[in-house]
C-alpha cells in the first residue's frame, strides 16, 4: 500500500478504456505527470518576478562599460532582470535599496575612480554607518599593473561596501589589460552564487542564445579578437629633425573593412615584438626558434610565440614574482614585498625581459617554461586623429615613438617602434575600434568645446576638429595645445592655423615649455585665461582633457578649480565638487593615462 504521507500524488491522465495494459497505463500516467509538473515549473519561472540583478559599471575608457554590457545580456539570457547602470547616475541611498549588484570597476591614472565615479567615490567617503545591510554583491576590478595602485578603486568599493555592511557573493576578480580570462573567471564563479539566491531561475530563452561568444561584440565584423589588417599608407614624421622626440602621423587604410568609428575612439593595434629582441631571450636561453610550444589552445613555435603572443619588451610585477621564485632570488624575491611598492616600480622602469632573465637564465628549463613566464601580448590603443567624415575609409593616429638606450642596449615602445621601423608602407597590422563613449563631441553642434591636449594628447581634438568641420557645425572651439618648443614639436600647426582661419576653430593657446627659461604649461595658459575660460563654462561649453594622467591632467584639474574659486568666488571645496560634478554630468571629460 502507498504511503499517504511520502507517495506522489496518483494523477490518472489517461481514461481507464484506453488502450493499454494496466502497467502501460501506469507508466505513461508517471510520465504525463512528470511532463506537466515540468511545464508548471517552467510556466512558474516564467511568470515569477526575476531576480533584479544590475551590472554596475565605473568605466574612463569603455572597458568596464563594455564588459557590463555583455554580461548584462548573459544575465538576461540566463533568466535574471539584468541592466548595466551607470555607477555615477547612483547615489549611496539608492544603491542600499538594492538586494543584488554586480560592480565592474575600473581603476586610471594613480588609483583614480573614473570620472563620472567622482561624486559617488566622495559619498562612499564620508559614509558610516552600515548602509548597505540588504546588498549582496561582487567586484570585478580592472586596472593595469604598471601602475603601483593596481586595481584600486575597484578594490575601495569591495571594502567599503563591505565596512559598509553588504555581502559578498564572491571574492574580488582583479584584472590586468588582458581582461579575457578574469573576465571568464568572474562569470564562472558568479552564475552558482546568484542561482543560490534564486533557485528558480533557468534558462528562459532558447539555448541558441547562450552561445554567442560574449568577448566579442556581434555587431562588430572586426573585434580585439579578429582585427582587420589595416594597410600603412604613410607615417610622416611630425617632429622636426632636430626635436628630442620622434612623434608620427600613421596613415593606416580600412579600406574593405566597413570598420567605423566616432571621433573620441581609440584604435586597438596588435604589435609584434622586435625581433633582435626575440632572438636575444632565444639566445639568452638557448632555446632554438623551431621548438614547439604551447599556448591556450594552440601550438606554435618559440619565435612565433615571443613576437606576438608575448610581452618581453617591458615587464610585469606578476613575471618578476614568479621569476624570483624559479630562480630563488632573494633580492627579487624582497623587492616584491608590498612594502617596497616604489623600489619595484623605479626596478620596473623601462626594463625588459632580457635584463630579468640575465639575472639567472639557467633558471628556465625549456621553452615551454619561458613562455609560461611571461604575460600575454597585450593591444595598443591609441586615441584616433582623424575623422570617417573628413577621412574616409581611413584611420589617423598621432604615434610618439618611445626609444631609450639602457645598459649600452637600445630600447623602445613595441607598437611605436613596429610602425617606424618594421611595418613599410603597404604593409599591414591588425587593427580593431575600441570604443570610448565616454570621451563624445556634444550632440548639439552648438556647444562651444574647450579641448586641452599637449604632446600626443592632441590627437583626439585633431578628430574633433576634423569632423566639426567637415559636419559643417558652428560652436565655438577652443584648443590648448602644449609641447617643448615651438620650432620642433608644433604638431599639426599648418592644419591648426587652416581651422583658426576658417572658424572651425575660435581660439588656440599654445604653451611651450621649454622655449624659456621658466617652463610654461596649458595650465599656466589657462589660469590667465580664465575669465573667458569661466564665460565659456558658463555658456555650456563641454570641457576635453587627453594625454599625460600622472602631472597633466591633475594639475589641469587643480587649475579648472582655480578657475571656479577666482572667477565663480567658490569656496575650495564647493569648486571641487562644481568639477566633479563637471565629470558626472558628461560636460569634463578625459581621455588620460
Ligand atoms: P608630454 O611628455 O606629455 O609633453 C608635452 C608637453 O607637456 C611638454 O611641453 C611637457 O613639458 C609638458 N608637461 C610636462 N609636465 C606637465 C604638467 N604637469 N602639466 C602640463 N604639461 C606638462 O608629451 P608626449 O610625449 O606627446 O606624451 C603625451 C602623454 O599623453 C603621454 O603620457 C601619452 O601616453 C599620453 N597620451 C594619452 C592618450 C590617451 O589617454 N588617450 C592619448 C595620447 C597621449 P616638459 O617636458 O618640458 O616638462
């Protein structure tokens, strides 16, 4: 006899005449109850209210925008109300009325927050009492390792939203310039965690969906994955022969391609590394070009491996931690103690893999172990000079070459070097668009732009003005432009003068540093411009900073207050907060590193 309280219910679905034996009827009754109870759980999900789970994202370069896009979209597929939102458009209050938030962070310059993060970064701040009890969150922080704060504002969110009373679903994914694998990592771990809180959810969309490749955008034909190999039409240098800097303008064809992009981008390059530096770490570890190796999914040979899958033209903290401990190298091994953060970065400063490898080159037994050591290749992005409008099925960059002898051994920058010395024209190098929406002319032609960009930083505006004046727009624009001396290193003065005597440029203010005795800076210029400067922002204008993160940008930012406390009669605090608001509502915005 059944047990009443344990035995499923006996649903008959199936008269009692059909035409089956007695067990027939039995199984396929078991197996039309099985089917229906499915359905109804389904039908459940479906209709149940789905678990809000927002990506957050605090993006400078639209990598962490990006990132939160797709995941956004592998949330939804996975049956979760899922968003990407805007760090910056929150406040603290209405983060706390959250129950699930996914942060993607990213961290620029010297531990910064993101622009449009600013604000809340202050909030998070002065918060102290437990705020967030209902949270549960995870952080994925992105940051470059060169840079001693790594991953740092990814990480003050972490903790504070930790102090602060939320949960943590997992712990903190920190990711380098190579996002691909922490990206894949963080998607792993979080799918379990967020199924915990919300058995219910299952796929609710067919399977087909799922498997799009997330790491690349299907709207896009060429991608960081499968780049477009672009043809050098010209890379005319721009400095003059006697300058101490060798800046270049690269002409690259995307013709064929359909590739587009907007004035603001950055264009993704893949470099190969230089290959006498490829047959020094060869020779250095007598290692034969032919030997096989393995990476990820593929084999290739020593020499392939270390021209273009590997970085060995500068090298990372995470090569040198483990190099000192294959090579038992107390000196290494006490340099990466986090307390000598500064030693190890001065050790870092334009070394390479040779000079780490010299140290103890018996250390790495074969090729296999060499590759291992190293970091993968990592794409260049520079910011775009031209514009499709004015240039079509064209891109410009504006390239300043990096060379350095150290130790008797020439040295230099592997994509700036790859396009001076090693691509000829004709030739091709993988290209990709790396989308910056964060750094856009303003939707209104009308918008006057106040563009502050010395050295290389002009490369942007150079698209600006290019665009605005094949668009025929008629704000006014307003050009700071900075180098060492005027005779060497006025980058694009012919075109500058051509837009200031046609209008697509109002004002140009020029500071060059060296060409007296006392150094001369954009932001020397716009402290005695700063009136005007303060009409200007007055009448609406969109403020754009593009080069130097460490010195530049900061004491730009520094003088943009000045301007508030002088002209606005602000105190110093209420200036800060009027520039920081600047940057959350999209009228600062910068493009620096
Ligand atoms: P640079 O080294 O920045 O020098 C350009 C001018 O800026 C020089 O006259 C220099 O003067 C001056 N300068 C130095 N310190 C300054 C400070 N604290 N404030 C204002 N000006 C200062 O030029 P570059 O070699 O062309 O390099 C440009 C920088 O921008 C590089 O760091 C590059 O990586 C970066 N960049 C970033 C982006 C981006 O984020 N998308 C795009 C392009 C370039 P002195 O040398 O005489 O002191």
């Amino acid at each position: 006899m059944n047990d009443p309280v344990s035995a499923p219910p006996v649903i008959a679905l199936l008269p009692e005449d059909a035409p089956f034996t007695r067990d027939q009827r039995a199984w396929l009754n078991g197996f039309f109850a099985g089917l229906l109870t499915q359905v109804a759980a389904r039908t459940a999900a479906a209709v149940a209210p789905k678990l809000k789970v927002p990506v957050i994202y605090a993006s400078q370069t639209g990598t962490a925008e990006s990132l939160s896009r797709k995941l956004a979209k592998e949330a939804r597929v996975k049956g979760f109300d899922s968003q990407p939102q805007e760090l910056g458009s929150l406040t603290l209050e209405v983060l706390a009325q959250m129950k699930h938030a996914i942060i993607i962070a990213s961290t620029h310059g010297e531990g910064d927050p993101p622009d449009s993060a600013l604000i809340f970064a202050m909030q998070l701040e002065a918060a102290h009492s437990p705020k967030l009890a209902g949270l549960k969150y995870a952080v994925l922080a992105l940051g470059d390792r060169t840079y001693s704060k790594f991953c740092h504002f990814g990480k003050l969110l972490d903790e504070r939203f930790a102090e602060l009373g939320a949960t943590r679903l997992l712990d903190r994914i920190e990711a380098d310039n190579s996002v691909d694998e922490p990206f894949r990592a963080f998607r792993e771990r979080l799918w379990p965690e967020l199924k915990k809180a919300a058995p219910g959810v299952g796929p609710v969309v067919s399977a087909s969906e799922t498997t799009h490749d997330l790491d690349d955008d299907p709207q896009e034909r060429w991608t960081r994955e499968q780049p477009f190999a672009a043809t050098l039409r010209s890379k005319e240098v721009l400095s003059a022969v006697d300058s101490d800097k060798e800046v270049r303008h690269i002409v690259l064809s995307l013709a064929g391609s359909e590739l587009h992009y907007e004035p603001g981008d950055a264009l993704g390059v893949w470099p190969r590394n230089a290959p006498d530096l490829v047959d020094r770490v060869l020779a250095i570890c007598t290692i034969a070009r032919d030997t096989v190796v393995a990476l990820g999914d593929t084999t290739l040979t020593a020499a392939e491996a270390l021209s273009a899958r590997v970085e060995i033209a500068k090298l990372s903290i995470s090569t040198v931690i483990k190099f000192a401990a294959i090579a038992k190298d107390a000196e290494l091994h006490s340099l990466v103690q986090p307390e000598r953060s500064a030693d190890l970065e001065h050790y870092l400063y334009g070394r390479d893999a040779i000079d780490l490898l010299a140290r103890a080159p018996s250390a790495i037994p074969d090729a296999q172990a060499l590759i291992d050591l190293l970091p993968p290749l990592a794409p260049r992005l520079y910011s775009i000079s031209s514009s499709l409008a004015a240039h079509p099925e064209e891109v410009h960059l504006t390239v300043s070459v990096l060379r350095h002898t150290r130790d008797a051994r020439a040295r230099g920058g592997v994509a700036s070097t790859d396009f001076a010395d090693r691509v000829d024209i004709q030739g091709t190098i993988p290209v990709y668009v790396h989308r910056n929406p964060r750094f856009r002319l303003p939707t209104d032609p009308g918008v006057p732009l106040i563009m502050i960009g010395p050295g290389t930083g002009i490369a942007p505006f150079r698209s600006f003005l290019w665009q605005r004046k094949a668009q025929h727009f008629t704000g006014r624009a307003w050009l700071f432009f900075g180098d060492r001396h005027a005779h060497k290193d006025f980058l694009y003065r012919k075109e500058l003068d051509a837009f200031l005597d046609d209008g697509t440029l109002t004002r140009l203010d020029t500071a060059f540093s060296r060409d007296q005795e006392t150094k001369i800076y954009v932001q020397d210029r716009m402290r005695v411009a700063s009136a005007e400067l303060w009409q200007w922002i007055r009448d609406g204008a969109s403020i754009y900073v593009c080069g130097d993160a460490t010195r530049m940008a900061k004491d730009v930012d520094v003088a943009l207050q000045q301007v508030f406390i002088d002209q606005g009669k602000l105190s110093e605090a209420k200036a800060k907060l009027e520039v920081r608001t600047l940057g959350a509502t999209g009228r600062y915005m910068r493009d620096v590193y």
